[in-house]
C-alpha cells in the first residue's frame, strides 16, 4: 500500500513526465503509467518476444502510425481483416474522414459514405481495391498460406502502411479471420469468376506456434481483443504463458468474452506466467496507447 500522490501539470511538460507523474495516482492513469513501465521492461529484455494484437477500427480512427511503431518492436503481429483492409485502402491513396457535423446515415448512404462512428469514407474505395486485386492477381495466387498472402501484397502496395512494413521487414503477420473483411471480399469475388488460389489457413497456426515454443520469454500487447487476442493465447499455451502483458480494452468481463477477459484470466488457462508482470487498462486505445508508446521514446 502506497499514497496517493496528486498529479502535477506543468507548462511545457513532456508525455514521459505526465505519464511518470501518473505513476502515484488511482484509477485508469496510475494503469496508464504502470503499462508504460511493462513495455519498457518488455521491448528492453532482449530474451522477450513480443506478439502484438491488434482489434478495433485502429487505423480509420489514425493509429496506423502508432501501429506500425510498435510492430517495430515485435516479433509478431496478429490483426483483423478489417485493419488490414483500411491499411491498403489508405495505401492506395484513398482517405478516412472525421465526420465534422451530424448527418443521418440514410443520408450517408445516398452520398455514398459510409460510417465508423465519428470517421467516415467512400464507398467507392472498393473500386480501388477491385482493380488492385485484378491487376496483381497473378502474383497473388501463389501464395499457399494467410501470411505469405499479407506479404505479397504488402509487397505489391505504394505508400508507408502496415502491410508494407510486414512486408519490409519480414515482420510475421497473421489474420486468421482474413474472409471477414474487405480484403476477403475481393479475394472472393476472384474466385466467383473463375480465378483460382489455395490458402491452408491452418499453416499460420503451426508457425506463431513454434515462435512461442522456440522463445526463452514471451511479452503480449492487446489493443482491443477478438480473435487477435485468441489466436495469439491460444499459441502461448504451448510455451507456458507470457511472461509481460498490456491490454488496452474497453468492454467488460462478466459476459465472459476474451474481448474484456483480464489478463490474469489467462494463468488458469497456462496462458499467462503466475508471476509475471500484466496490466489491463481500461480506456480508449486511441488515448491510452500512444501516450504510452510515447513515454518510453
């Protein structure tokens, strides 16, 4: 037990100090500061792998940038379709929009637009994304499995995204629910016309597995959870548990999804190390994550 210390702003204070001042206070910011600290500890501990998870409409809503910092400094990356599909669309050169005044979504609708929460794009993306698909498809239909996919495409797509930096760096990236996205679509609407390709989706759970198995320690990053979260949890079963974790999530455990399952949920499944370091912080991932990247830079 410790006291409570009041926070302090200062003129002209720095992230690193506002979080360090987080430090001695209750609630959501002490948590904020306490995960700075176990991703410190964790990117520094050159025995740790990380696996990054990533859910929610992170990159519409601007993360993308944040993201890819922090797939920088992980081993792994495990994502939704959808966030992929934002990333390509951006790569391609198309934009998200904050929507800056109410307006029905019928009326959205008839203009074309279409709605994530407060941020807004054209339907007419999609168009893009038909003819990136058709013009690389050739290239594409040999890849046998999700993440050599990811690559290629990360590959084949302008601009400075996450596929890209996946792809770059030969970072693994997994999205084991790939079919429910805009990029799922596209690959399907090849199929329907007669196109062929042969993915074994069940490949890139033998590989993020033997990366688990194979590391002398393991760290988590959970922004939002999902399949994210699962996919990865699942793979720490078999290497006893990560040994760090940070989850960033706003919904609730008594329904008893893995979206709002704490951390420490995790030992009764040999997901999670009894002792090692976790917090959950309990916010807005576009608040809480980037003030934490930023306090260790």
């Amino acid at each position: 037990m410790k006291e409570v210390k009041s926070i302090k702003v200062k003129e002209e204070m720095k992230v690193k100090e506002l979080v360090s001042e987080m430090s001695g206070m209750g609630f959501g910011a002490g948590k904020i500061a306490k995960a700075s600290s176990i991703l410190k500890e964790m990117v520094t501990d050159k025995e740790c792998k990380i696996f990054l998870g990533v859910a929610g409409a992170m990159v519409p809503a601007g993360m993308k940038q944040v993201i890819i910092d922090l797939i920088n400094k992980s081993e792994v990356f495990v994502t939704t379709g959808a966030n992929l599909t934002h990333d390509l669309i951006e790569s391609l050169g198309d934009h998200h929009y904050i929507m800056d005044k109410p307006v029905s979504d019928e009326e959205l609708n008839k203009q074309g637009l279409d709605r994530i929460y407060n941020v807004l794009m054209k339907n007419s993306v999609y168009e893009k994304l038909e003819q990136f698909f058709e013009r690389n498809w050739e290239k594409l239909k040999t890849c046998t499995n999700i993440k050599e996919l990811l690559w290629k495409i990360g590959e084949l797509c302008p601009g400075n995204g996450i596929l890209k930096t996946c792809s770059d760096k030969q970072i693994p990236i997994f999205c084991p629910a790939l079919a429910d996205s805009g990029i799922g679509l596209m690959i399907w609407g090849r199929l329907a016309s007669g196109k062929q390709i042969s993915i074994d989706a069940f490949f890139d759970m033998k590989e993020i597995i033997d990366i688990a198995w194979t590391s002398k320690k393991n760290g988590v990053i959970y922004i939002g959870g999902g399949t994210p979260k699962n996919f990865i949890q699942q793979s720490l079963q078999f290497a006893k548990g990560a040994n760090y974790g940070i989850q960033i999530t706003t919904d609730r455990q008594e329904p008893g999804g893995s979206s709002g399952a704490p951390l420490v949920e995790g030992i009764s499944w040999g997901k999670m190390k009894n002792d090692g370091k976790f917090v959950d912080v309990f916010c807005d991932a576009t608040i809480a994550m980037p003030l934490i990247l930023a306090s260790i830079k």
